[in-house]
C-alpha cells in the first residue's frame, strides 16, 4: 500500500489545496447541463459548446421547451449528441417539474436525473453545495490505479475506497489534482514516469524497473 499521506502533502505541493472547476458556467443548471454534455467529451470542446449554448437558451425553460432537432444540431460537434441532447431536456423538465427549477444536492435527487450518474452527481455537490465528493473520471481512476489506491475498474467502488483512504477535506482538492497530473505528466499513453513527482511512491512505476 502506498504512502497515502506522503502522496497527498506532494499533490498539495504540486498542485495547490484548492479544488477547481474546468467547466465554464454562471448558473447552477449549466454546470449540470455542461457535466452531462462533458460525458467522453474534454472539457475544451464542452466548454466551446456550452458558450453559445448557454446564450441561446438562457434558461432551464427554454431548455425544457427547446425543438429537440435544433437542440441536438446545437451540441452536434459532441460525442453522443443525440442522447445528451434528450437528456438535456428530459432533465431541465425534471428540475421545472420536481424541484422548482432549482438543482437538488442529494446523491439521490441527482442521480435520478437523465444522464447524471454518480460522476455528474459528484461534481454538482462539489462545485455548487461545497460538498465534499470525489468524482471518479477517467483521470482519476488511472492515477489511483498506478498508485496503488486501488485494483478496482468499477468508479463506484473506486469512489468509495478512496473516501475511505482520505481524510475527507482531501476528497474534492484530489479531484483537481489527479486531474491536472493526468492531463501533464500521468498520461494515458508513454506516462512522463521519468518527470513524475511520484516516482518513489508509484506501484505503476515500480513495476517498470
């Protein structure tokens, strides 16, 4: 097992103690609406979308209300456009319907929308309630792998091996973290092991000597 703590006091130091958000947003809603579109999406493109997206349909209303054609032509240079889009509105007349318009912070409320999954739930309650959450993307669950937090594929049991490991301030900040050493040094294909901070920690890169 790895040094949990020596590992974290080295993100803190590399990488800041402060969570951030990739996705660009200025209503609880957007964020939602960006965290379902940003499903095997980067959040670049999202981001490139979301910007007239969210100036075209300035409300969850117009959302909900949106010719479903128009809506999917609108989010086409997304992956998946098509069930994102449904999505999309089948989740704007949720919140109209079921939560005043408003966007709820349980873990069950959320995962009952269309297209949010624990992931998408998990960057709500981070980001808009300051809910302390880990959310299990494809950064996250490669770098807890090659460290040796856990064996698992399954997001879910990762999730929770992880909050069991780490003290619960360290749950949204590591989000950040695995996020920002994924995308610059723990890449997917021919990782920076000779650049990497964790070198002497890392099972990936133990393995490889």
């Amino acid at each position: 097992m790895p040094n949990t703590d020596n590992i974290l006091k080295i993100f803190d130091t590399y990488y800041g103690d402060k969570d951030k958000c990739y996705l660009h947003y200025t209503k609880d809603y957007e964020l939602l609406i960006a965290t379902i579109l940003s499903a095997q999406c980067t959040d670049d493109r999202v981001n490139l979308v979301t910007k007239e997206l969210f100036v075209k349909y300035p409300t969850l209303k117009a959302f909900a209300e949106a010719d479903i054609h128009e809506l999917e032509n609108d989010i086409r240079s997304i992956g998946f456009f098509r069930s994102k889009a449904a999505n999309i509105q089948k989740t704007a007349r949720l919140l109209l319907e079921k939560h005043g318009g408003k966007v709820p912070s349980d873990i069950d409320s959320l995962t009952s929308l269309a297209g949010v999954g624990r992931k998408t739930a998990n960057v709500i309650r981070t980001h808009i309630f300051n809910i302390p959450s880990i959310v299990v993307d494809t950064h996250v669950r490669r770098i807890s792998q090659r460290l040796g937090f856990t064996k698992n594929d399954d997001p879910v049991k990762i999730e929770h091996e992880l909050m069991e490991l780490f003290p619960k301030d360290h749950w949204s900040r590591y989000n950040t973290q695995a996020i920002a050493h994924g995308r610059t040094v723990c890449v997917a294909r021919k990782p920076k092991c000779d650049k990497c901070m964790f070198k002497e920690e890392c099972e990936y890169y133990n393995t490889l000597k």
